[in-house]
C-alpha cells in the first residue's frame, strides 16, 4: 500500500522518484535555503527609516490626508448599516453642517461583497455633497503627496501595503520631490508575497514599482 501512494505521488510529480522520500527531503531542504538566499539578497539601505507599526493599519492613515482642494468638510466612510460604525475618520465640521447622503454601490479597498466591504469618502464644497468612491477619486482626492501615510495610501490603491516585520517591507525615506518605500504585495492562492521599491513622486503621485522578488508563501492563504 505504502508503495502504491508513492508511486502515485511520483506519476504527478515534476521530477523522477525512486520509491522512497529522499527527494522530497531534497525539495524541503532546497526551499528553506533559497527562501534564506531571498532574504539575505533583499538589503535596504542604512538612510531608510522603519515605517512605524501604526501605520499598517489603513484606519490610521485618513488623519493625516491633507486634501489636494479646499473642501468646508469631509469624512471617510464604509458601507455599514450602522452609521456609528460606518463612520471611520471625520474632518471637523461647522456646528450647523450634517450631511446625509445615500451610500454608493461601490468604493474603495472592496475586500467582500456586502455588508461593512469597502470605504469612500463624502465631502462638501460649495455646499454641495461630493463622493470619492473608488481608488482613482482617492488619489485625486489626496493630491500632493504630503507625508509618509498619504504615501502608504497611495501606494495601497495599486495593491502595495505595509509589512513592518521587515525591513524589506517596511521602510521609507522621504525627500523634496519623492518618497521611496519597501512595501509588500500578495496574490494567488496559495498567497505569495513579494517586496517591492516603491517611488512616488510628491507633487504628482505617479508611482514607480521595482520588484525585489519574492519572500514568502502561504500555503493556506490564511494569513493575509
């Protein structure tokens, strides 16, 4: 029996088996040791800062946009039935001022279809309501890059994020007419992450993504 369940892993195997599990042995050793190779390959240099843990959290970023236009009032949003959860960040509104609008069928960051999936920004100028609801309103919405978390919300409407276990993922300099990040991104299932040089320049938010490679793999996509 124990021959029979090896010679059929072995048919739907990619290399040739000898009836016992010595290579699979090979396999696991090679992964473990080209997993190291990334990871040593990947070096960030000495000027870059570690991106504070906070700020992996997208909720903790909206504070900080300093919007590309004047607006009397603006607030971030999700798509929950309850407003008070549904409320994530609000500018500071004059005392006579509500706005109550209907929520948009769509918006940005979609993780699931229903209730509490995605985010979108209301905002009132010249007294009249406007809506960001999608990652290219955003960006427009955020205009000049200000600061590092405008930067980290830039970079996550083209799928980048923040992984501040590692150097490679979560590091930054910022200059006059650029702020540069080593970010992740994550795909497929299973998930495979891989670490990217990002480079955004401030006054025009046009990004620039240079791969490092890829760094790690969940087998369950569990973790992301």
């Amino acid at each position: 029996m124990k021959k029979d369940i090896i010679k059929l892993y072995c048919n739907n195997s990619l290399y040739i088996c000898t009836g016992n599990t010595f290579p699979m042995k090979i396999i696991i050793a090679f992964s473990l040791i080209f997993s190291n190779l990334l990871y040593s390959q990947i070096k960030v240099p000495d000027d870059y800062k570690k991106i504070p843990d906070i700020l992996d959290n997208v909720e903790y970023l909206y504070p900080f946009i300093v919007p590309d236009k004047d607006y009397t009032y603006w607030r971030v949003l999700s798509n929950d039935t309850d407003y008070e959860k549904a409320v994530i960040y609000e500018s500071q509104a004059p005392d006579f001022m509500t706005i109550n609008e209907p929520v948009p069928e769509r918006g940005f960051f979609q993780k699931c279809i229903g209730n509490n999936c995605f985010s979108y920004i209301l905002a009132c100028k010249d007294e009249k309501s406007v809506y960001f609801s999608n990652e290219q309103q955003l960006r427009d919405f955020i205009g000049t890059v200000d600061n590092l978390p405008e930067a980290i919300l830039l970079a996550k409407t083209y799928g980048f994020s923040v992984d501040t276990t590692n150097r490679f993922t979560g590091a930054y300099k910022i200059e006059d007419r650029h702020i540069s990040m080593y970010l992740m991104r994550s795909k497929g299932c299973p998930a495979v992450k891989e670490s990217f040089l990002i480079k955004i320049n401030r006054k025009t938010g046009k990004l620039e993504a240079k791969s490092n490679g890829m760094y790690a793999k969940d087998e369950n996509c569990s973790s992301l």
